[in-house]
C-alpha cells in the first residue's frame, strides 16, 4: 500500500467513525421517540431498557452505514480540497479515480461487512428486539393510584380514593368495590383513612383501613330474587393486593421465529420456496371444487354452440314443473351461496398468503439493496467532496442530509410499492439505487474534469456572458429595424 493510499485511508477512518454513531444514535433516538408512550410508565429495569436498546441500535446498523459513509467521503475529499492537498496530488499526474480507489476498495468491504451483518446478526437482533418490545408494550404501566380517580389495573378491583398525602401513603376517603371470583357475593369496602404500602418483595399492596364500614350484597343461592345487604363496621382492616399482573414477564420468542425480518438469506429462500407451493395447492382446490360440483361444461356442444342462437334463461325455468319451481329455485340458490363461500375463502386465503410471499421478496432483496447503497452514496460523495472543497461539518452535511433525504424518500418508496404489488420486489427495493447511480456517474465525470459545478463566480461569469448575448442580440435587431 503506497503511502497515498494510507493518508486517504486514515483520513476517511476518523469521520467514518464518528458520523456512524453520530447516525446511529440519531436513528435510535427516532426509535424511542416513536414508542416513548409505550416505555414511559411501566417501571422497566435498568438492564431491560439497556438490551432493547442494544437489540434495536444493532437492527439499523445498515441503515446507519450509508448515511455514514456518505458523509465520511464529503468531509474527506472536502477537507483534502479546502487544503489544497487534492491539487498537489492531481498536480503531480494522479488521477481522481486513481485517489479515490483506496476509499472505493474500503466502501466495498463496507458493503459486504453490511450485507453479513444483516444476514446473520439482523435476524437475530430483530428477533429478541421485537419479541422484548412486544412484552413491554403488554406490560401494564407502573402501579400509581391517583386522587378522585378510578383505578381499575389491578384484576377484579376498582379503587377511589379522595385523597393523598404528600408522603405517597396516607390516603383519606377510600371506597374499594371487590369483584373476585372467590367471593360470590359484590363488596364494597369504604373508610375515612388508610395507609398503602408495598410488601418487602413488592409482590403485594397491603391496604390498612381505619374508621369504615363493608357492605356486602348476599344473594340468594336458589335465584329466587331476593337478596340480603350485610354492613360491617370496622375499626381496622388490613387488605392485601396481589401485583404479581405488574410483573414484568417475557414471553416465547419462537412466536415471533416465523417473521420474514427474522430470517437470513438461506431461511427466506425455504419460505419462499414453502409459499410458492402452498400457492400452487390453491388452483388446484379451486379446479377440484368447481369440476366436481359443476361438471356440466364437459359435456357442453360446441359446434352446436356456434351454429344454434342463444337460449333464453326462461325457456328452462317454463319446462320445470310449476310444483317444483320453488323447490329448484331454493336448491339454486343455496348451491350458489356455498360455492361463493367456499371460493370467497379461498381466495382469501390465497391472498394473505401472496401478501407473505411479497413481504419475505422484500426482506430477500432489502439485505442486498442497503449493501450496495453504501457503494453508490459513496461514489456520490468522493466526487461531491472533491467538487465543493470544504471540509468540516457544515457543508457536507448539508449535502449529506439531502442525499440521503433522496435516498430514504426512494427507497420508502419503492418498499412500499413492493409490498403493495405494484411494482416488482426487485425493482422497488432497488429503486433508490436505481435513481442515485445515473447521479453518481455524473459527478464522478464532473469531478474527473475539475468542474466548476459548486463555484458561484462560475455561475456569475455564465449569467453576465448570457446577459452580454441577450444584450447583442437585442442592439443588432434595433438597427435592423
């Protein structure tokens, strides 16, 4: 390796590096911000909050790596311009492409670390980040009773209480309406003052009730109608709660094993392959049912078809005897209704079951797709450094965030169109590529030819030449006149 090739590699390494978990954390930041209501509240674990996180920054690692590189190659040629160090290297006979190939090698190798990230470790990481987002998001919130609201989280249990202390236990005008299975008949349990704690393993809330009264509606065992209402006054009552459905529990992950984002390559294409054959079966039912249950176009003539005119439907329904023209009309019918209920679920199922086929093309061709992205936002933003010649963090990544704003836009885009049929999974997956690279090639020949495509004093000189030649025009077609 020539020592060229090692400054322009170390040179790269550092921003490479940094935009990276700049990006990433921006992108895990979004995905917080997007499910804040379903993580705030519910009394999570430091550790369980740090693995989701840990699972979901390892699922846009490839989301990640193009925005970084883009931006690394700006800032990186951009520098080398704004020092001139790009004019001594073309000064000295070394071509653009020739500067750039170290950077291109390393955004290849970039790539394909991408693509075995997102076939290997993507599946794995999706899998227990959704299958843990998943148990946070049935987790009930964090117990908190409030004053003069009703609190019905806990199972079988409606509690009010009038109001709270700033000590969080002391609490005044309690009513507590008990519907537990075990007790048969309706409770309600009301006091004038009460203290909540937390048992010491925090499985349970233990209610201690002064100066109140429990009523208790006792019905009669032979549902005859009449009940009896039972008061009990008390000068103390403890009441313990079970919080155990508060607990945070995790649920199977294999429930989630199925998913297309949860598969690599080897896997989609065994579910592809499982799909397409299950779509075959379906032509096949379809065929069965209708040249079993209406096998009467077997025997139809043809040829006395084509030469005979058209029966009329009444011509059949005159020759069924009046008696049994109400019999036939019901058979009619109820066969017609069945068969449309039969193919209707067919063709249902055969639907959901094409809606998986899509989806797993698309997660086949999205591994590949993000892969080559970081080679074609890389041969955009070599070019497009060595062009604008500022280095640092304000140009580039201007035009680093309206790149990949192009990028992200197309490629939504032709995912959703994908998933919707209307475009094929592998022209719509591809379609940000698709649309960057003709861009790509066109800033590579500028860059090749040192063009002024960024210089104002370039578009300045243009105008006033343009102005010059309207003013030209205009003087010689007055003396014509």
């Amino acid at each position: 390796m020539k020592k060229l090739d090692k400054l322009i590699i170390k040179t790269f390494f550092g921003p490479f590096v940094a935009t990276f978990f700049v990006t990433l954390f921006v992108l895990i930041m979004q995905f917080v911000w997007k499910y804040i209501d379903d993580l705030v509240g519910k009394g999570l674990d430091t550790p369980v909050i740090i693995e989701l996180l840990a699972y979901t920054s390892a699922g846009l690692v490839p989301l990640a790596m193009p925005l970084a590189v883009l931006l690394s190659s700006i800032m990186t040629f951009g520098n080398l311009g704004e020092s001139f160090e790009l004019v001594a290297i073309k000064s000295s006979g070394i071509s653009l492409l020739r500067f750039i190939r170290p950077l291109f090698i390393l955004s290849c190798i970039i790539a394909l670390f991408a693509f075995l990230f997102s076939n290997y470790i993507i599946p794995i990481a999706n899998l227990r980040s959704k299958s843990l987002l998943f148990d946070i998001t049935q987790s009930k919130p964090a117990f908190n009773i409030k004053q003069g609201v009703f609190y019905t989280d806990i199972p079988n249990y409606v509690i009010k209480i009038g109001r709270k202390e700033p000590d969080n236990k002391t609490i005044h005008q309690v009513m507590i309406y008990d519907r537990t299975p075990t007790s048969r008949n309706e409770r309600v349990i009301m006091a004038e003052k009460g203290i909540m704690e937390l048992s010491q393993d925090k499985r349970y809330l233990n209610f201690t009730l002064f100066n109140g009264w429990r009523f208790e509606d006792k019905g009669d065992a032979r549902g005859s109608g009449n009940s009896e209402l039972i008061r009990v006054g008390f000068k103390k009552y403890k009441m313990p709660f079970d919080l155990a459905s508060f607990a945070f529990s995790r649920w199977d992950m294999n429930a989630f094993a199925s998913n297309q984002q949860m598969l690599n390559i080897r896997q989609l294409d065994k579910a592809i392959d499982s799909i397409y054959r299950v779509d075959s079966t379906y032509g096949r039912t379809t065929s069965a049912y209708i040249s079993t249950r209406y096998p009467f176009y077997k025997w139809k003539d043809t040829g006395w078809l084509a030469k005979a005119p058209p029966l009329k439907t009444s011509a059949f329904y005159d020759i069924i005897p009046e008696k049994s023209k109400r019999y036939v009309l019901e058979r009619v019918e109820s066969s017609l209704r069945d068969a449309e209920s039969s193919l209707n679920t067919t063709a249902k199922d055969y639907t959901e079951n094409y809606k998986r086929l899509l989806l797993h093309k698309v997660e086949w061709q999205r591994k590949f797709s993000l892969a080559v992205a970081c080679i074609v936002l890389f041969l955009i933003g070599a070019p497009l450094g060595s062009i604008i010649r500022k280095g640092g963090l304000g140009t580039p990544l201007v035009f680093a965030v309206i790149f990949f704003v192009i990028f992200n836009i197309f490629f939504m885009l032709g995912e959703k169109m994908s998933r919707n049929d209307v475009m094929a999974s592998w022209s719509g997956m591809w379609l940000a590529n698709i649309v960057l690279l003709p861009i790509a090639i066109f800033l590579v020949v500028k860059a090749m030819n040192d063009s002024n495509l960024f210089n104002q004093e370039f578009y300045f000189r243009s105008y006033k030449r343009f102005k010059n030649y309207i003013q030209t025009k205009r003087k010689k077609h007055e003396i014509s006149a």
